[in-house]
C-alpha cells in the first residue's frame, strides 16, 4: 500500500443480522487508523457485498457477523468475491464466531477470523500487515 492512499475497507453485516453496534465500533477505529472505510449497513446479501467491494475498489472486505450464519453466507459469498476479481483482496470476519468454524472460514479465503472482544488496534494491525 503506498503511503499516499490509504486502506480501503468494506465493513459488511450479512444476511438477516440485525445487531450492528459492533460493526459501528470497529468501523470508528478502522478511520482513526486511517483507514477509508465504508459501511454498508444490516442485512446485506452476498451479491451487496460484491457490488459495495468492487464499487470501492476495496483492499479489505470485512464482515461483522452476530446472527449465526456466517459459514452459509461466507460460503455463497467466496465465488462471487473471486469471479468479480475479488480473489486476492484480503478478507476478514469478526463477530460471534464459535472456535469450532474458524478454520473453516480460514479454508473459504477469510485470513483473519476475529471473536467479539478482539482488541481495536489489533484488527486494524492485522490489516495493516496483510494488505499490499
């Protein structure tokens, strides 16, 4: 990432969740780092996350997950990433997100797989290190 531009962040809430706080937190952090950040807002479905990703040319597509169905959507939502050339943007996803599905979101293409109450700054690190 040049030091000119900075990190562009889509921070989405997929499916029928309705609890959007915390993305709300997470996105005021990611602009004091720095970050562009734009927030599409609740219930989002794969193809609004694509649209909103590819309209912002983002770096990081990021999902703030709550409700339960993040294996489901994440898994609709990977080809569609990869077909609108979305492949090799860095994706994450925070939120409830019970131990046992982390690596199968880690195997879908989300590198970083963060629980509710991960600290601010070590997101916006964790971006800050894997994006080009």
């Amino acid at each position: 990432m040049s030091a000119e531009r900075k990190i562009r962040v889509v921070l989405a809430k997929p499916g029928l969740d309705g609890h959007d706080q915390g993305a709300k937190v997470v996105a005021r952090a990611m602009m004091a780092a720095g970050f562009e950040v734009t927030y599409t807002g609740l219930r989002q479905t794969p193809e609004q996350v694509v649209e909103a990703a590819r309209k912002a040319d983002a770096d990081v597509i990021a999902l703030s997950s709550m409700a339960g169905s993040h294996l489901q959507f994440c898994t609709r939502l990977k080809p569609m990433l990869e077909q609108a050339g979305l492949g090799e943007r860095l994706w994450i996803i925070g939120g409830n997100l019970p131990t046992h599905d982390h690596d199968a979101l880690r195997e879908l293409g989300f590198r970083g797989v963060f629980q509710s109450g991960t600290r601010l700054d070590d997101i916006c690190r964790f971006i800050e290190a894997n994006t080009k």
